[in-house]
C-alpha cells in the first residue's frame, strides 16, 4: 500500500516557498512520490493565491460594515416583533374561527333576514331601473370584478 | 415589560454595546479578506460570485454579533461561514456563476491571464470538496483539525481526502502538460 504522508513534506514544503530547495530535498524528491505531488499542487495554488487582487479591490469594508449593521438591525428587530406578530397572527386566526362558529350558530335566523333583504333590495332596484334579471347578475358581477381589481392593485401598489 | 420568548430591549442594548464596533471590524477585514475572497472565488470558479459571497460572509458575522477570541478562531470562523454559504450557493437552483473571460477581475498580461484561466479550467474538474480541501491545506495552512471542522468532516478523513485531492490535480496538471510550465 502506498503511503499518503511523508515526514519531509512539510519542511520540503516550507522550503520550497521561502528559499530554493536543498541538494538533500531535490535528492528526496527523485524517489518520494508523495512529497513530488504535493510540492507540484502547493507551487501551482500558491502562484496562483499571488494573483489574488490587493484590498483596494475587494468590495470596500465601510459599506461592508454599514450594510451588515443594517442586516443585524433588521433581523434583531424582528425577533422583538415577532411575538407581537405571533399574537396578530393568533387573534387573527381565532377571530375568523369565531366568525365561523357565530355564522353557523346563528345561520338559520341571518339565512331569513338575509332572504328577506335580498328579496325587498332587488325588487326596488327592478321599481327604480327597468333591468331585467340578467342585467342585474351582469351588474352584480361587473361591481364583484371591480373589487376584485381593486384588491389586487391595492396588494400591488403596497409591495 | 419584556414579552415571553423575546430578547427584550435591554438584551437586545446589551448586545450592540458588546458588538464588534466599525474599528475592530476593519482591522478585522483587512487581516482575512484577501484570503477569505482567494477561497471563495477558486472555490466557487467566479470572482463576482466570490465577491458577493465575501459580502455576505461579513453580514452574517456582524448580524450574529460573533466576538473572535483571537486571530485563528476569527479565522476559523469566517472559513466556516464562507464553506457554508458556498455549499448553499450549490445547493440552490439559480446559480450565476460568470465565466472567468467576462471576471472584472482578471486582469494584467496576456501570458499571466491565461495561465490563470488554466489554473481556473484545471481547478474546475476538480469536485468543490476537493478545492475547498486543497486550498485550506496548501494556501491558507489549515491544521487537519481546523480543515475537518471548517468543512464539517471528520479530522480521520481528511489526511486520506487530501492525499486524493492532490493526487487528482496532480493528474491533471501531467494530462494538461502544465506541470513545470504552470511554475514558471
């Protein structure tokens, strides 16, 4: 099995990047094929880490700074709202489930009143505009669109 | 009064007051960006990417109020965040790498740019873990510990992962006739 360290490599290593190699580490490298491989990998990644650009080119560490004190603000503002959220969040749940289970109470009397209403408010309308009921769901739907719209728009303006 | 399960203001005061101020941290990134920035745009292969990265390598430090306890652990530190965010970076669907060709960043003599292309085109067919492996152990000098934790592998492995990585590159460096040229 081959090896995968040798005890050299790190001061063959050193060596090579500080000042040139020993007539003692040239000889080593002629039959260690460990310490050939690794002086060749860490020659070509180390010219290469010289080509890294200076600090001037780098993105410029005041902005670095003022952008991530803004994140940190941010995000630490949000962990003190977010019980407030939670609780938003939970009224808002529990109020639509009472919404729901009051509605189901109380359905058959609302059902009534509601029939009633309808009833009394399409007859008017049909007094005071001669439509016929087609026009009148056509009416209705247009009216149901334009809330529609409205809702969207409003979502879209607010993002 | 403080709601249950919130820091509360004064927790929240506290940590600013002991947060690292503007000083500490540009000293901080004058130390480790060039370094780190190297890291990042071999890791990834695109110098804008390692940039942006870079960037937000230093936000997340800041947002959770890190205290380095010394130069390595600041090191360590920004290594591990950076590795992650790389990870992260392979892990989503939209990925924006640039050729290296269209990089702002490389620039200089003809020879110096191509050999650097070829350093890039070699580096990429190597997988991430083995450039990330590479590049901790041979440019930045990361103990076998120090790589293992930065990388989230166990400090066993990484004495055989290396040997694999180098020996890989090596490979490719005799199959690309780049070897001794390359070291010019």
């Amino acid at each position: 099995m081959k090896p995968l360290t040798c005890h050299h490599e790190p001061q063959i290593l050193q060596n090579a990047r500080q000042v040139s190699l020993s007539a003692g580490a040239r000889e080593h490298l002629a039959v260690c094929e460990v310490c050939t491989t690794a002086l060749q990998v860490d020659q070509l990644l180390f010219a290469d880490a010289g080509r890294i650009p200076s600090l001037d080119k780098l993105p410029d560490p005041a902005l670095v700074w003022w952008r991530s004190r803004q994140q940190a603000r941010l995000r630490r503002a949000e962990r003190v709202t977010m019980p407030i959220q939670i609780a938003e969040r939970l009224a808002l749940a529990l109020g639509a489930l009472g919404l729901i289970i009051g509605l189901s109470l109380t359905w058959p009397l609302l059902g009534a009143t509601f029939d009633q209403w309808v009833a009394g408010w399409a007859r008017g309308l049909s007094q005071a505009l001669p439509l016929g009921g087609s026009s009148l769901i056509l009416a209705l739907t247009g009216s149901l669109f334009l809330l529609v719209g409205f809702g969207l728009y409003s979502q879209w303006a607010e993002r | 009064m403080a709601v249950p399960g919130s820091p509360g203001i004064a927790a929240v005061e506290a940590q600013e007051r002991t947060a690292m101020d503007e000083a500490a941290f540009r000293e901080l990134y004058t130390r480790t960006a060039r370094p780190l920035w190297g890291y990042l745009a071999r890791s990834t292969g695109s110098d804008t990417l390692a940039d942006d990265l870079l960037q937000e390598t230093y936000f997340r430090m800041v947002r959770a109020g890190f205290q380095p306890e010394g130069e390595e652990h600041a090191r360590n530190y920004l290594f591990k965040v950076a590795t992650n965010l790389v990870r992260d970076h392979y892990r989503s669907p939209k990925k924006d790498t640039l050729p290296l060709e269209h990089s702002p960043a490389v620039e200089g003599p003809g020879h110096r740019v191509r050999l650097r292309r070829d350093v890039q085109r070699l580096l990429e067919k190597l997988k991430p873990r083995e450039r990330e492996l590479l590049w901790l152990g041979h440019v930045e000098q990361f103990s076998h510990q120090e790589i293992a934790e930065i990388l989230g592998l166990k400090p066993g492995s990484i004495r055989l992962l290396l040997f694999r990585a180098r020996r890989k590159l090596a490979g490719l460096l005799t199959e690309a006739d780049l070897g001794p040229e390359i070291m010019k």
